[in-house]
C-alpha cells in the first residue's frame, strides 16, 4: 500500500466517532455523549415552534384563507416529515456533530459539504443577531427606558455560559424553554376550541370564518403556493435534532423517537393553532398582517386570548414570545458551533475550531459564533441598510439544507444496497423511499423557485439579487471549492459507509490500512481530498 493510501487512511480512521461517550476528533479532542432522549425530544419539538407560528402564521390566512392556510401548513408538515426520516435515518447509522454537512461531502461532494456547512453557519449567525435584536425590544416592552443594545449584549452573554459550561447545561436549558412554548401552544388551542365551541365565549363562534366571502380559498392554488413560503419558514430549525445526534447519549434510540413522535405533535400543533385562529379571527381583519417578531400585541396568540377575555395577555405572550427568541438563540449557537466544528475536523475550516475543552465543548467555535453574532448586531446599530439585507438575503438557507439531508439520503440509500448491505442492518429506516426524498426535494425546489416571482414579472435585479443571494452563495461556495481542489461526485460503491458509523468496531476493522486501498482504489475519507485544504 502506498505510503499516501496509508496517511489517507490513518487519517479517516481518526474521524471516526467513538461509542464510549465521546466523539473523537483529529486532534485528540472530543465533544460527549452527554444529551439524552428526554432533553432531544423536546429540543426536536421546540426546534420549530417559535417565532413563525407565534407571530406571523397569522398571514398565511390573510393571504390564502383559512383553507389555504391550513392546506399549505399540511402541505411543508408532510414535506418536514419526509426530511426528518431522511435525516433520522442518516444520524442513527452515522451520529456526527455535522449532520448533513458531514453527509453531502461524504455521500454527494465535499464540494458539496463545504458550501452547505458555511451557508448554514452564517445563517445561524445572522439569525443569532436578528434575534438578540428582537429579545432586547421584547425586553423594553416592561422596561422602555432602558437602551435596548444592553438588554442584546447581556442576552449574547447568557447564551454564552450557557453553551460554554457543558452540552448538558445546553440540553436542559432548552428543554425547559421548549416546554413553555409547548405549555402555550395546548393553554392556546384549548381555550381557542372552547371560544369555538361555546363554553368560553356566548355565543359559540363556531366555523361561520371558514366561509365568511371568498372563504375558504382565497386567491385559489397561486396563494396558497405563495405562502409555502411562511409555512415553510415556521418549521425550519427541525433539522437540529441531526446535529444533536453527535452528543447523544443513545442516537439509535434518542433520534427516531425524537423524530417519530415529536414530528406529529408538532403538525398537531400547527394544523390546531391555524385552525383556532382561522375559525376565531375572519381573514379579512387586518390585524393578522400587522403582527412582526416584536409586535406582540399583533399576534394572533395575543388577539384569541384577549377576545377571551385573558387579562394581561399581551405581556404573557411577550414573555412567551421572549422565551421563544432565548431558546431560538441558543439553539442556533448550538447548532452553528457544532457545524463549524465538524467542517474543522474534515478539513473544511481551519483546524483551530475543532479543539474541544475538557467538558466537550468546542470553544473555538462556539466564541467564532458569538463573535460573528456581535458583528452582525453591530451592523444594526451603524449600517440598518447593510444588517437589512443581511437578514433577507440569507432567507433560503434553511431551503437549501434541507435540499442537502434529501440529495444525501438518497444517494446513501442507492451506495449501502448497492455495496451489499441490507436494509436490516440499519436501525432506523424511512418508509416511501425514493418518494420521500424525491418529494422533499422537488417541494423545496420549487419553494425556492417560487420565492420572489413578482421580481422575476418586472425584472427587478435588485429585489433577485436579494432574494436569492443565498442560492448564489451556495453555487460561489461549491463551484469555487470544486474547482480548486478538484472534487468530483462520488461514485456510490466508492461511498465510504464505514467512517463514524455507530457500529465503530466493524467500522475501524473494515477501514484498516490494509483493507482502504482495495475498497475504494483511493482513501475511505468523507473528505479524502480535502484533507490538507486548512
């Protein structure tokens, strides 16, 4: 075996994940295995219930109807779901911190891999920042006197020793405050269906909305595909629980019961909240349009409960929309800290990010994170133009991941049966395949598509420009990376299976140094070829 075979072996076999309650890097470090199935559940539940539905799910009844609305939510919870058994499948057969970062460099492309893993963090810190932004005018909702960059600073300090402290003190912080969005969301569907049924509010309001003018449908088959868009906004964060599996105590056991059963909890959710608010509020009132992520008194949580005759309602949901921006903050300093760090332990960042504290912690990345965060909150106080369009033209990277969990699944599904393997061996596996994939993947397809069509109808540069800047970022990224390092599609019986796989033992036996080279002619690596880029 070439002395080159042999580096590039040794070098694949150090990415492997251990199953002894760590995850080995390249350097010796490690993030632990210290998350358990109770703390993803609810980190999976609470991964999408935030902002989008407390605030502005109001608008996709406004634009759509009550019908529309419900049918576009149904439509993205379906399309979720296949993502998310795509994913699950993925992260209990390979847990890693990278999620599917990691997967489309080893199944599609490291091309592909690194563009996904960097658009991914930077939307993750852009969002960071919108949403420290947004706590601080929460905050000055009580206290509206107080300079709101104090109220940001001590909310970017907060998420910092949270996440700096251990993994566990992460996990458990955001449990509790996906339980009070949880807690909200039944108060808020109960109270709703007793308004409808009568037993709160005389006379019963009963469902006279749902067909009140052009109602149900309003605007027919273009309005309900223009608010997808909204739909699919509200569910975007879901994709975490992937990244989660890298620091599961049992990811064979956390990830599919996290996916299997918070999944229909939160179509649950949704379906009931829109219907509550579509039956109680008449699409035509304009007050549905009016809600923003700090207009609390807009939303449709805040108007159901106040026509119940809920004293104080604003402020409670405040406080609830407050918890919900916290928990949308630390989870992203979670997620894009734990993306970095992957990317650095396959050569796709600069090496540094991948040491890891004593306590698992990737501190290099995680201060990187925050610290991108605080540039982008200052551009909000120096340049509201430039932080503006920040904001927007980073709009489609959730769309874009997702595009990379369905590409990756799919063409991990075709290479394990085509290298011999058999469905059996996996611990989890999605029902519907190729549809599931396929499906998600054409949907976010034409999400994207479909994001900005008046634009396209007038040929507003500026306005595409914006839109889809995120779409450019990904084409610059992969085409830049592929060209200069030479990448290629990676054949499906070249697809390495073995490295960071959960059955570590049979993984590092079929990876030895005197079996690399005959399995795949080349290195076993997700990202052979990218292992001296940084």
């Amino acid at each position: 075996m070439s002395k080159q075979g042999r580096t590039k072996a040794s070098k694949a076999s150090n990415t492997s994940s251990k199953q002894s309650g760590t995850a080995t890097t390249a350097q010796g470090n490690s993030v632990h295995r210290n998350l358990g199935t109770r703390q993803i559940s609810m980190i999976a539940l609470g991964g999408c219930i935030g902002t989008g539905l407390f605030m502005t799910s109001g608008s996709t009844i406004t634009k759509a109807g009550p019908g529309g609305g419900l049918v576009a939510y149904t439509a993205m919870g379906i399309m979720v779901y296949f993502l998310m058994t795509s994913l699950g499948e993925l992260a209990t057969y390979m847990p890693v911190s990278g999620s599917f970062a990691t997967y489309s460099a080893r199944f599609v492309d490291p091309a592909l891999g690194f563009a996904m893993g960097w658009d991914y963090w930077l939307n993750w810190t852009i969002a960071g920042a919108v949403d420290i932004s947004t706590a601080a005018i929460l905050i000055q909702y009580w206290l509206p006197d107080t300079p709101g960059w104090i109220w940001s600073l001590l909310v970017l300090v907060i998420i910092f020793f949270i996440n700096a402290l251990a993994v566990s003190a992460f996990g458990e912080t955001e449990f509790w405050l996906s339980l009070i969005k949880v807690a909200t969301i039944i108060v808020f569907v109960v109270v709703g269906l007793a308004m409808i049924c009568g037993i709160m509010f005389h006379p019963a309001i009963g469902l006279s909305n749902f067909t009140y003018k052009d109602g149900p449908f309003v605007g027919g088959l273009p309005a309900i595909m223009s608010v997808f868009l909204i739909a699919g906004y509200s569910f975007q964060g879901t994709e975490v629980v992937g990244v989660t599996a890298g620091e599961s105590k049992d990811p064979a056991k956390a990830v599919p019961k996290a996916i299997n059963e918070v999944f229909w909890r939160i179509l649950l959710f949704y379906i009931l909240s829109i219907f509550v608010i579509a039956a109680i509020i008449p699409y035509t009132s304009p007050n549905l349009l009016g809600a923003s992520d700090a207009d609390v008194a807009m939303s449709p949580f805040t108007l159901v409960f106040q026509r119940a005759g809920i004293a104080g309602a604003a402020s409670v949901m405040n406080a609830v929309v407050l918890t919900s921006i916290l928990s949308a903050v630390n989870t992203g300093a979670y997620a894009s800290s734990r993306m970095l760090y992957a990317m650095a332990q396959d050569h796709l960042a600069p090496k540094f990010l991948a040491r890891t504290t004593k306590h698992g912690i990737p501190m290099p990345a995680l201060i990187a994170t925050l610290c991108m965060e605080l540039a982008t909150f200052a551009t909000s106080i120096f340049g509201q133009s430039f932080y503006l369009w920040l904001v927007t033209a980073t709009g489609l990277t959730g769309f874009i991941a997702w595009i990379g969990i369905a590409l990756s699944h799919y063409r991990f599904r075709r290479a394990f049966l085509k290298q011999g393997h058999s469905l059996s061996e996996l611990k989890y596996h999605t029902k519907l395949f190729p549809l599931g994939p396929l499906l998600a993947l054409g949907l976010c397809l034409i999400v994207i598509a479909g994001q900005d069509i008046p634009a396209f109808a007038s040929w507003n540069w500026q306005e595409i420009g914006m839109t889809y800047f995120s779409v450019v970022l990904v084409l610059v990224l992969y085409l830049g990376y592929k060209l200069k390092y030479r990448t290629k599609i990676v054949h499906l019986e070249d697809i390495d299976l073995t490295t960071g796989a959960l059955n570590s033992a049979q993984s590092v036996q079929r990876i030895s140094p005197d079996s690399a080279d005959v399995q795949t002619g080349t290195a076993t690596s997700a990202t052979a070829n990218t292992t001296t880029h940084y």
